[in-house]
C-alpha cells in the first residue's frame, strides 16, 4: 500500500471511530450468545495503517464481536455470531477494504 492509500485508511478509520456514532452507526457487536472464530490470512499489508483498515473494516460488519489483525504475521483473528455475519462476508469485507485474504483452517485440525 503506498503511502497515500495508508494516510487515506487512517483518516477513514477515524473518521469512522468519531463519526460513526452521531451517524447512527454500530460498531457491529453481536448480541448473541453463539461466538466463533475465524482465522484469516491477509495479503497486500504493508504498515500498520493498513492493519487499522483491516480490522475497521470487519469492526463494521453487523455480528464482529471482535478482530484481532497482526500487520507483523499478516493474519486476523475475527471472533463472530454465525447468525449474523458468515465467513466469506468476512473475507469480502476485507477484500472491499482493498486488501487480499483467505480461510485458515484452524491448527490441529
């Protein structure tokens, strides 16, 4: 991501942080009691902005209780209620955020 593009996802990520609540926006915390874990491998980070970016873009899904984004190991950890929001909705949130990504099969497994 070259510099510009970061600076253009930080300014977006705050300004999702401080506008979003007057716009009636949520931060996408699921109510329900189920929770599971994705895993997601990620391509084309390049700085920490652009980890900021990742995980404000699955923050915004509707049901992402939380997402976890290492720009160091470029993964995601996306905790999520399955009645809300799906794996691939995660992966494509990313992809819309302009960066590449895919399932990890869980470890062990």
């Amino acid at each position: 991501m070259n510099r510009r593009k970061c600076l253009l996802a930080v300014a977006g990520w705050i300004g999702a942080l401080v506008l979003g609540p007057s716009l009636g926006l949520r931060p996408g915390h699921a109510r329900a009691e189920e929770s599971r874990e994705a895993a997601l491998a990620l391509e084309g980070l390049t700085c920490a902005a652009c980890a900021f970016a990742v995980k404000a873009a699955l923050k915004r899904l509707d049901g992402v209780r939380d997402a976890k984004v290492s720009y160091r190991n470029k993964t995601a950890t996306v905790f999520y209620d399955p009645a809300q929001v799906s794996p691939q909705e995660l992966v494509a949130a990313v992809e819309q955020a302009g960066f590449r990504a895919s399932i990890q099969e869980p470890s062990g497994h």
